[in-house]
C-alpha cells in the first residue's frame, strides 16, 4: 500500500500560520472494530485548530446560510479524505461537520477552540506547558 500523500491538493497547502493549512485524518476504527457498525469504519478529519470564530459567530446555527458556510468549509477535508478513500462520499452513511460553534455548545470551548489554545482561567494548563501530564510516563504532544 502507497502512503497517503502529504497534500491532498496544492491549492489546500499554505504558510504554517495559515488558515486551514494543514488537515489532520484518524480511523481509529482500524485499532478498534467496536467503534462503529459491524464493516464499517469511522473516520475523522480535521483542520489543525486554524478555524477563527470571527468568521463563524455571525451565523444562526439553524440557518441555510450556516449550513452553506459548512459545507464548504468541508470540501478541502474531503479532498485530504479522498486522497486516503477516494470513494469515501458514496461510502459514507453518516457525516457530521462541525465548527467552532459546535465546539463552543457541545464541547463548552471559548471561543469554539480546540485544544489547549482554550484557557481562559489562570492555572487551565497547569502542569501542561512542558507537555507533561498527571499521569507518570504520559507526555501530551501535538
């Protein structure tokens, strides 16, 4: 098996201070059969935390105009999934695109932030800055 490009379109690559520059893909569905339907696999992608609110508070969640702006912003993470599945849109029964909104209501983010780019209270990330953790041999990367 060839391994999945670096970039799935050279239009999609930018500077590392880019919005949306880099597209980040797990199936953690191949670790764990559990974790989705009997022949069937979960798959999710995202960009690398480069989404700004500004450009999503204006939008009623419920709007036409909401779902619009998700949907393309979702077309060049179809394009990084199709360089791995290149059948992945027929094949997929299910698909949820989410935003930093979705991130402020469901996940109780500031801001819709993913990460620790989040904390807002002094001492969020104690422990955390070096990449260390808790929990004895457990280091937090990326």
């Amino acid at each position: 098996d060839a391994a999945p490009p670096e970039r799935a379109d050279d239009d999609d690559a930018a500077a590392l201070d880019a919005e949306r520059n880099m597209y980040i893909i797990s199936i953690p569905s191949l670790f764990d059969p559990g974790l989705a339907p009997p022949g069937k696999h979960l798959a999710h992608c995202y960009a690398a935390a480069t989404e700004p609110y500004e450009s999503w508070a204006r939008f009623d969640r419920q709007s036409a105009e909401y779902k619009a702006a998700k949907e393309e912003a979702a077309e060049p993470l179809w394009r990084a999934l199709e360089a791995v599945v290149p059948d992945i849109r027929e094949r997929s029964d299910m698909v949820t695109i989410g935003t930093p909104l979705t991130h402020e209501r469901y996940n109780r983010r500031h801001k819709g932030t993913y990460g620790p780019a989040g904390a807002t209270r002094e001492g969020d990330l104690a422990g955390f800055g070096n990449g260390a953790t808790p929990v004895d041999g457990l280091w937090q990367v990326g």
